[in-house]
C-alpha cells in the first residue's frame, strides 16, 4: 500500500463515517418528530435505503429547520429535566420552605449564626 491508496483510504473513511452521522441524526429526527405520521416516516426510511444520499441532501435541505428546533427543545428538556433532578438531589428532596423551617430549627437551638441562617434562607429561595 503506497501513500495515495492511504489517502484515498483517509478520505472515503471519513465520507462514509460522516454520511453514518447524517443518517443517524436523520434517522433520530425521524422518530423525534410528533406531528409527522408513520407512513411519511415509513417512506423516508425506504428512500433512504433505496437512494441513501440524495434522500439524505434532499431530507437536510427540506427540513433542516425543523431538525435543528427538534433538536434544540430536546436538549432543553434533557437540561431541565437534569436541573430538576441536581435540585431535588442537592435539596434532599426538601421544598424551600421545609429547607427555611430546618434552618430556623437549627438557628433557635444555636447551632447556627443568624448570619448562616441568612445564607441557607437565600440558597432555598435561590
């Protein structure tokens, strides 16, 4: 094997391994998305096989926008949906008025400082 046939290998390996990334990503909006009916999505799916990369120029090109909103409120409700479980994992599972009444309790028996009671009261309205 000389350098070019290398190269060359370089090259195709690297089409193919992006064309796997296209597919996937089409493949993920495909399912992803609520308001296309399975006959449409059974229909992109043959021509994807049949005709993989024009459906695949032809799916980017006709709904691009529509992958890139999908994509974008998938992520924002993984990140909320995390948010919420670091907040509840973080709080013990207490509300912020539990977490205020615990302070309180610690401030009345002194074992905290007003000025820690403060602080603990900020993070739970936080």
């Amino acid at each position: 094997m000389d350098f070019w046939d290398f190269f060359w290998l370089l090259i195709w390996s690297f089409v193919f391994i992006a064309y796997l990334m296209v597919l996937f990503q089409i493949l993920g909006d495909l399912f992803r998305d609520h308001t296309l009916n399975g006959w449409w999505k059974a229909l992109w799916i043959i021509a994807l096989v049949i005709f993989p990369f024009l459906t695949a120029l032809i799916y980017v090109i006709a709904r691009g926008k529509g992958m890139t909103e999908r994509q974008l409120a998938a992520a924002s409700a993984a990140k909320a949906q995390a948010d919420s479980y670091i907040r509840e994992v973080a709080t013990g599972g207490q509300s912020p008025t539990d977490q205020i009444a615990t302070a309180k309790s610690l401030l009345d028996a002194g074992t905290i400082t007003p000025d820690e009671f403060a602080s603990l009261k900020a993070k739970a309205l936080a």
